[in-house]
C-alpha cells in the first residue's frame, strides 16, 4: 500500500492545479487568454513554460513582475491596464489625458513605446518628468499660452501680451522655444528685463513707450 501510495503521490507532482485544471509540468506553452486566473501565482510552478498567454486575464502589474521574475526564459504575453484601457507590452503610440507619478511608473512597462499623445494633458510636470525618464519616446503635448495652444517642438511664438510667470512657463515647457514677438505694448519693461536676464536664450521682440512714443526693442534710431 505504502508503495502504491508513492507511485501516486509521484504522479500527482507531475500536475499543477490552476483554477481546478491540471496542467503537467512538462508544458511548454500555455495559451489561458481570456480567461481570469485566480491561481496566477501557481503559474510559476510551470518551470518548463517558454511561452505564456495572459492577455485578457486581467493580470496587475504586480503579479506580472512577479511571474516575469519566476519564469524568466518564458515569453508572456500579457496587457497593461492603464487609465480605464489594456495594452499590450508591444505598444508603441498611447494617447493621454492625464498623467501622475503612478502612471510614469506603469509606463515602464511598455518598453518599446515610441509615442505618447498627450495634446489634452495639463499636467506639465508630470510630462516633464516622463520625458526625462524616456528620453527615447516622444511626448507630445500643447502648452496654453497669450490664449493660444502651442506644441512643444515650437520655436517661435506670437502674442498680443503675457505675464512673466507665462513667459516662464513657455521657456520651461517649450524646450525648442528660440524666438518670443510680442504684439502689444509692453507697460512693465522692467518685469520683462528680469524675464530675458534669466533666460538669455531667448530673443524676444517687443515694443514700448518712450516719451509719448512707441518704439520697438529692435529700433536703431529713435526720433523724439
């Protein structure tokens, strides 16, 4: 009997128990798309796996982590939930509305990410910062200035006027930002002057009251 109960024990170790269906360690590949999977973690038990299908399971990112670090000559294919949707790991464009730290770090996920659209985002620091952390991906985005929307790659802009703080925002958030005309009468130079001091890259073309007189910045004679 002792024998006969080792002959079966030893045949029950050859399965592993997944949501009541038995599945040899012995499988290479495993396709459970679609379906939830309570028992995940005993996935890892299929040490033989080179290909696992779980797009569809409803996987967290963490039990994910956890399975790649298990099995880690498996390929898994498998979805990233993020903000409402599910994407695949081969993604390569998302379009955002929003962004914070936790969705930066969720991104990391999709690693041959190329493009993020994020013209409906205005959540500039956040942006930044995913556009330090993915130098290789492009973030495009639309930054809200003198009324007017502006891509991030613009090098020129054009505005009846703006405060120092906007014309700030635009040399922070406009990394290409060569060149700022400015259309209206400009009535505090001196605020102005702080701007252009702390950002000598820029050139700005703008116009102003001399005795009664408006004069540009570019003017070489004056007649008074």
């Amino acid at each position: 009997l002792g024998a006969a109960w080792g002959i079966w024990q030893s045949g029950q170790d050859r399965f592993v128990t997944i949501d009541s269906v038995r599945y040899s360690r012995d499988i290479t590949e495993l396709d459970l798309s679609g379906k939830p999977v309570a028992d995940w973690d005993k996935l890892a038990q299929l040490s033989n796996l080179t290909r696992l299908d779980l797009r569809g399971c409803h996987i967290a990112p963490d039990q994910f982590s956890r399975l790649r670090q298990a099995l880690p000559q498996c390929q898994i294919l498998w979805e990233l939930p993020f903000q409402g949707k599910f994407y695949p790991l081969d993604t390569r464009q998302i379009t955002i509305s929003s962004l914070d730290q936790s969705d930066i770090m969720l991104l990391d996920y999709l690693s041959q990410l190329e493009t993020v659209d994020a013209a409906a985002c205005r959540d500039y620091e956040a942006l930044q910062i995913l556009r330090q952390r993915r130098p290789e991906c492009q973030v495009l985005y639309q930054v809200e200035i003198g009324g007017k929307f502006w891509p991030q790659d613009t090098t020129q802009i054009t505005i009846p006027g703006a405060s120092p703080d906007s014309l700030q925002q635009a040399a922070a958030l406009l990394p290409e930002l060569t060149t700022i005309c400015l259309t209206e009468v400009v009535t505090d130079c001196q605020a102005l002057y702080s701007f252009l001091q702390s950002n000598p890259q820029l050139e700005c073309h703008w116009r102003f009251q001399l005795h009664g007189v408006t004069v540009s910045n570019r003017d070489t004679e004056i007649d008074l």
